[in-house]
C-alpha cells in the first residue's frame, strides 16, 4: 500500500493539525520503531488499556497476547484503538507554555481478530523476527502446545492517525520571553545496553540486530 | 499514602498473575519515571486512545493537554484508563514461547477531572518540575491568557495495577530447548543524548536535570 492515510472524523487530529501526517510510508516507519502498543477497548462500558508487545505485518498490526490475557475476543473481533508514541526529546522554550516534547504518535482504530490456528505459527515469526530478528532459526520449532496457547491479534490499518512534532524551541515573537535563557532540545531515545547473560556461550546474532534497533547515537554520560 | 494497594475485579492481573505487585512506593516509582501516558476513554461508545505528557501528584496523576485537545470532559469528568509502560529489556529464551520483555506497567481506572482555574498553576508546575525539573524559576511566568488555554486533567490513583517483568530468561525445565544456544537479556532504557541548543549560552541545570532523569548506565555502541 502506498496511498495517503485516509483523513475522517475518526483519524483527523484535532488538537495541533498541523503535526498530522499522511505519508504511510511514515505510518511505517513509527510502527517498525517501536517495541509495545497501548491497545484501549471497552469492557462493560468502560475503558481498559493494555500493552501488548507488537510487530507490524504489511498493512496491519499484530498484537502478541495469550489466551489468559485481558481481551476477551467476540469472533468477530473486538473495536480498538491502538496507541505507539516514541518521546525523542524534551523541548525547553522560554516560557512554560512553548515547551513541549518531540514525539512520534501513531494512533489506529480497528477490529482486533483473533489469528486462525493455522495462520498462528506465521503470525508468531513476524512478530519474533521484529522483536528479535533471526532468533526463530537460533531455537527450536515452536511446539503445537505452546502455538495453542499463544493469542495473536490482527488490527488493519485501514485507519490510522499520525502525529509527529520533530523541531527545535518555538515561541510566538513578542511574548515577553527572555532572550537570554537558554532554549533548545534534550533528546530522547530507547537505547540497548551491554547483553546480560545466563550462559557462556558467544552473544549470538539475533541479539546483537535486536540492539542494532536500539543504537546509542552519542548519549550524555554523566 | 503508604498502605498497599487495593486488588479488585478491576485491578487484578489475569494473565500471568505472579507478576503483580501491590505496593504503593513500586507504583509512584513506575508513574515518576515515566513521561508520556496512554488515556483511553469512549467516545460515542468507541474506545479511544490518546498519548498525553503526564506527572504524578501525590496520590494522583496529571495529565497535561490544550483546552483543544481530543478528550471532551463533561463537568462531572470522563472514565478514563490510563497506561503507562517502560520497556526494560528483550529476554532472550531458549524458544520462541518462553522469550518474552522485562517491562514495568501500570494501568490507573479513574474519572480524568479538570483542574479548576484557581489551581491550574500550581498544577502546571507539578507537570512542569516533573518533565523539567527547575525550568519553571529559569522563565517568565506563565499569562493569564496561557494558563486560560492550558487544559490539566487528575486522575485519582485509588485504582491502580502494577505488573512488572524483572528477572532473566525462564523455561520449562524439560521442554527439548537447546542448552547450547545463547539465552539472556538485552537491556532496553531511555537515555538522554547531547542537547541541542537554538541559542549559544551554557546549558541550563534544567536540562541537566532532565538528562540525569534517563542517564546511559552503560549502553552499546555499535
């Protein structure tokens, strides 16, 4: 898919339109960033969110839960929004009201269903290869007990908001601020540390692309 | 507050049970490493989840947002279900059913009430001491006309489940896993780089501050 996101009263961003995107090569490019989603849905008329650990899968989302989770699926799915923000920096202007934070959001609506058995096992490689990539071939095949005992989601992304501020201090030009603080951008990422492990055995490499994700681009020691 | 908290119908961990805790110094410690919330509420009986910057006060939370934003408050306040998640590491198992992520996680059930005008301030400043710790005194103030157009919303903390993943891979004693393959955790954490400043005096002791808040406790460089 290479369209624009569709822009509907569900989708449009209300508060800010200006930071709202279309590009779904950008949509993308958020969801294969990040790691957990926030998924909200309503239970007895009230709202529950969840995270799930997730995987993007050509244009939907898949939600790795189990079959005891919180999110007791109708078979005809269940309505959802879906919420990944990754923070990339706090945005110190020179006034409280400016400041703001660097983020990239992705919200979608949809109808989570739950994966047929026998797309379960394929599912489950697209969401093992994002989080961990190429550790499927490291280990054994997935028993059919545990396959069983894994619930997998699928949400399409039919309906998706993207919202993105990515610049530096800005302020309104003659709003009593003053000139000689300091304004500018701390920023924010989720970095991989040093490999903790329980064998001796070299660090293999799926751990070593699942950090790759996660690069320290010249973080503050302090 | 300091007595443990309340596990009910609404509160209790179902999947996987034995990583809930109940204690109330755990969850202020999650809710004030945290910087962006997930508030999911219904909207014309739809679930909706939207991303808000977020401070603990006391024994609530405060979600900051713009009196244009996406959540209508009625006088009486909105049912909200707000997730807070930091992901602290990928936790490589010997299969693909027993890996799994080390993660803090709240989930707070309250009503999202507005602040009243009187104590909006002093709100803003506990949301702004939070995200940037002494910016507020490094500032002019904030105008009538700002704190008018700045929307904070309280969340009580009456009811709140913490779930936390903290310890490395775990299997089924006898389960066919290859001893010989690599098994651990790949610690995840969000750090602060270098700041990147829009004017040329030194950087402030409140940026400072926010960085020492997401300090590189020893991050791999690739």
């Amino acid at each position: 898919m290479t369209e624009p996101l569709t822009v509907d009263d569900l989708t449009r961003i209300r508060r800010i339109p200006e930071r709202q995107r279309t590009d779904r090569a950008e949509l993308y490019g958020i969801l294969d960033a990040g790691l957990v989603a926030h998924v909200a849905f309503v239970r007895e008329g009230r709202p529950v969110v969840i995270p799930f650990l997730y995987a993007r899968d050509g244009d939907s989302l898949l939600l790795h839960g189990s079959t005891g989770g919180g999110l007791f699926l109708a078979p005809e799915g269940v309505e959802v929004s879906v919420g990944i923000t990754h923070v990339d920096g706090l945005v110190f202007a020179r006034s409280v009201f400016d400041s703001s934070a660097n983020y990239r959001s992705v919200v979608v609506h949809g109808r989570a269903v739950a994966v047929p058995a026998d797309e379960k096992e394929a599912a489950l490689l697209v969401v093992s290869e994002h989080l961990m990539p190429g550790r499927w071939d490291e280990v054994r095949a997935s028993t059919r007990k545990e396959l069983a005992a894994t619930s997998i989601l699928r949400v399409g992304l039919e309906r998706a908001s993207v919202k993105v501020r990515a610049y530096g201090a800005s302020e309104a030009p003659d709003d009593g601020e003053d000139r000689a603080v300091w304004a500018g951008v701390l920023p924010l990422a989720l970095v991989a540390g040093a490999a903790e492990s329980s064998s001796d055995v070299d660090v293999p490499a799926s751990v070593r692309a699942a950090a790759a994700r996660h690069v320290d681009s010249g973080t503050v020691r302090l």
